[in-house]
C-alpha cells in the first residue's frame, strides 16, 4: 500500500474541486462589494450569491447571515454581541468560546458527552440577570451530537438566549436554525470543503447585536470590514455542495463503522484496552475518538504521521500542541485514556484504502505496544518510534 491519507476532516477538510473553480473565478472579479459602480455590484452579486446558499444550508433568510472570518470570530461575536454579562457553556466547548469567556459558569456533561439539561436548568434557575447559553451542535473531539434543541428550550424557559456553535455540525447533520430555536449559530466554511478564513453568524430575526468589528457599514453595519469575495465564493459552493449530497453520510458511517469495529478487535487480539469515546451516544457520520492506554496521544500521532496517515489528538488550534483533552476529562475519562487519545475524522475524499491504510498503522502500534518495556504499568513512549 502506498501513498498518504489524509483522516483529519475536522480540523479542516480539503477544498473541493467545485469549490476552488468558484473562488478562482470570483478571483477574476474586480470591485469593492461596497462600491455603488458596476464593479462593486458585480462583487456584490458574489457575495449576495453566496449568502442565499449558506442561509439555504440552515434553513434561514439571507438577511440573518451575518458573514466573518471564521468560526473563530462568529463565536466571539456572538458571546459579545448581545451585551449579557452572565454566560454558561457547556464543559465540552471549543476554545475559541472558553477562552472569550474564560469566567462563564461550565455546564457538565455526562460520561458519555451530552451537556446534562438538567444541570443547566439548575445553573440557570440560580442566578440572577439575563443569560446567554452556548451548546455546541457537535463535539469536534468526539462527534456527539448535542440537544441543541433542548438546551434552547430549557434556556428560553429562564429567559435566556442560546448560542450554538454549528461549525462540526454543517454538512454533517441537516440544520433547521428555527426548528432548534437557537438566536445565534456559528458556521465556517472550511469544514465543509470551502476555503479557509471565512465563516458565519447566524442571527435569529429581530434579535440586536452589537459588532465587535468597527469602522464600516458591511454586512448591515453587523461586521465591518470588506468582504472576502472570493473566500464567500467558495463558502457558497460549499454550502450547495453539502445540500446536494445526503447519500454520503451513510457512506461516510460505514467506513468510520468499519474501521472502529477493526480497530478494536486490533488491539483485543494483542490483549490491550482500546476504547471509542462517545461511541454509545448519538454521532456525527465522520468522526470517531479512539484511545489505546499506554501509547500516549503524542506518540500516536508522530507513528501514525510516519506511516503516512494524518490524524490529530483534539482540536487543532493549540499551535501544533499535544494537550489533555479537557472533553475527555469532562467526560471523566480516566488519564491514561485521556492522554491517548486521537481523533480520525473522514470527509468527502476519504476511501476504503485509507481506512485500510490507518488500521495497518494501528495494528502496528498494537503490536509494538504489547511487545513494549512497561514501568509503573506505562509503556515508554520510545517504544513506538
């Protein structure tokens, strides 16, 4: 077996053919989206394109889509925008909502990685002032799909908004904004096969929201800044694309079925504890968070990266940092399998061979972790390279 396969879809999927003719060509159009002349509408027909397709993705009217340069900063503006001073997230969020309110009350989450409702429902009935809630739709660690819908209910109930950060969630699951009854959602356009540095905040109608970015009209005085006419380009052909084609999550559930099924007989031949995180709960199609005790997460990913296969130990915006997952600690998984643990996460382009190729990696480092030297019951890490 020869060749590289790429298994790390939640940190970012590789762009699509379609979706790079469509930033190439919205390349060639010249205008500030901004500018009243001819140019200007020809941008912004682009960007007004684009709109209409990402609003048709979570079933909203374009007017609610507010568009940003990330998820990152979607979900900084939603947890600023509406000035509510009380936040509560759950455990299990992305950082880029942890560390913007690093002092919001954490909802727990239950051993197997749904935020428990009625742990919210107590937190919020227990305090004073209006509060903002933050779920995200899916764990980008584990793929669990979160009550989204639920939380929403039990927060309205107390007078509370409820944001939700969708970005593992678009193109995986259908997405009905109004059916979930979220006032805020979070998009971007590179999990989903578009480009890099452009996603979206979604806004529930009537609801006022303060910009975070100043110093221009765009987006309906929501963000300034000019748009990214090609990046939107891509981000629209990407949200087309993601409707069209339903059929694949079934194919992407049997190979991601297939190789965890293989992957723990793998390590049950040689007598090891293997474990998938999440694997009881309801799942996104792609993801699937593996741990093999005794291997640690660091030396995992650098076997796996020798044998050509690509896959990460959590989130990827830790600049290239191999950290405990603190998903898998608020799940309360013990240490041992915390610290190794990775994440295989397939997408568009992801074939039978690839699966193939990751669990002949895996089963090496089965065999090497039973043949390993052992102190105070750790294998040594040296024993995998």
């Amino acid at each position: 077996m020869t060749g590289k396969s790429y298994l790390d879809h939640n940190a970012t999927s590789p762009i699509r053919p379609d979706v790079r003719d469509a930033v190439m060509a919205a390349l060639d159009v010249t205008g500030n989206p901004s500018s009243v002349h001819g140019f200007g509408r020809a941008a912004r027909r682009v960007v007004e394109d684009a709109r209409a397709s990402v609003a048709a993705l979570v079933g909203v009217i374009p007017a609610r889509v507010v568009f940003t340069s990330g998820g990152t900063e979607a979900n900084t503006a939603a947890l600023r925008a509406t000035g509510r001073r009380r936040v509560l997230v759950s455990a299990i969020e992305h950082d880029s909502v942890l560390e913007t309110v690093p002092d919001a009350e954490r909802v727990p989450v239950t051993a197997g990685g749904v935020i428990d409702l009625e742990a919210l429902d107590r937190m919020l009935a227990s305090g004073d002032g209006p509060a903002l809630v933050s779920v995200m739709m899916v764990n980008n660690e584990t793929g669990v799909v979160q009550p989204v819908a639920d939380a929403a209910a039990t927060a309205h109930r107390h007078g509370a908004l409820l944001h939700c950060d969708a970005v593992q969630a678009a193109g995986r699951l259908d997405l009905d904004t109004d059916a979930l009854a979220v006032d805020l959602m979070t998009l971007s356009a590179h999990k989903l096969g578009g480009p890099q540095g452009v996603g979206a905040l979604i806004t529930r109608e009537g609801l006022a929201i303060t910009p975070v970015l100043r110093g221009g009209g765009q987006e309906q005085r929501r963000r300034a800044g000019t748009e990214n006419v090609a990046g939107l380009a891509g981000f629209g052909a990407a949200a087309r694309l993601a409707l069209g084609n339903p059929g694949e999550r079934e194919r992407l559930a049997g190979l991601r079925d297939g190789l965890e099924s293989r992957a723990l007989q793998a390590a049950e031949a040689i007598g090891a504890r293997a474990t998938v995180h999440g694997r009881h709960a309801a799942r996104v199609a792609n993801t699937s968070c593996l741990s093999l005790p005794g291997a640690s997460s660091e030396t995992q990913l650098m076997a796996f990266d020798l044998a050509g296969v690509a896959v990460s130990a959590g989130s990827a915006c830790s600049s290239g940092k191999v950290k405990p997952s603190h998903v898998l600690t608020a799940m309360g998984v013990a240490a041992d399998e915390a610290g190794s643990a990775i994440r295989v996460s397939l997408g568009w382009n992801t074939t039978a061979e690839d699966i193939d190729r990751f669990l002949a990696a895996w089963a090496r480092l089965c065999e090497r972790r039973a043949r390993a030297p052992v102190a105070a019951g750790v294998a040594q890490p040296s024993a995998y390279l």
